[in-house]
C-alpha cells in the first residue's frame, strides 16, 4: 500500500474548509462523480491540506492528488510546476484537469481518472 501520512500547516485548514464551501463549479460536478468511492472503490478528500498546499481531491490510499486548472492557472504555470514538483517529491501523484473539460466532457476525465486509478492499484 502507497499510503503514508503527509505533514501540513495546521494554518491550511480554516481555509480548506473555507473552499470546500466555496468550490467552483467544475469541483462540484467532479466531487459528485469520485465522491462515496465511486472510483475503483477508492476514497477520496476534497481541498485536502498537504505540506504548504490545499489540492482540489487526494486519495490517501493511493497518494493522488487531483488538480483542476481554471482560467487563473495560465497566469500561475510557474507556480503550479514548482507545487507539483514539491508535492511529488513527497510521493504524491498529482493528476492535472483543465476546468472546461470537467464541464464539457466529463465522460471522458472520468474514463482517465479510472484508468490511472485501476493502474496504480494494479501496482500496489
């Protein structure tokens, strides 16, 4: 099993609970499609606190992050590198979807998202 238990600030979560009441649309819709285990029978958190960061969902189990990327990401690239990288380096996978895509075509992040997901419990 991948998992393992991950450090935050404590000073992340007034403001994790702050987003998940405040989520954007493209989280809302996704959160109702992984929500209850719906992927491959795995569980996850939505604006879960990691190290210095919030990321949208985080499976424990598997050690997932999934990231949605609205408009404000293209001015944020740099930024969003130097995250993933960190996170990664923590043994985090972080699993990138553009918020258009989520909400013209969830079929098909859904199909990606099962895929990677089916492919990281085969390995474990």
């Amino acid at each position: 099993m991948r998992h393992r238990i991950l450090w935050y600030d404590p000073k992340l979560k007034k403001r994790a609970r702050y987003l998940r009441k405040n989520s954007t649309l493209a989280e809302v819709l996704l959160w109702q499609r992984i929500k209850g285990k719906q992927i491959q029978g795995c569980d996850f958190d939505r604006q879960k606190p990691i190290d210095n960061f919030i990321v949208d969902f985080y499976c424990k189990q598997l050690m997932l992050a999934i990231e949605i990327d609205g408009e404000s990401h293209q001015e944020k690239a740099k930024y969003d590198r130097e995250r993933q990288n960190r996170l990664e380096s923590l043994g985090v996978l972080v699993v990138r979807f553009l918020d258009k895509d989520v909400k013209t075509n969830m079929e098909g992040v859904l199909w990606e998202l099962n895929r990677i997901v089916k492919e990281m419990l085969e390995i474990e």
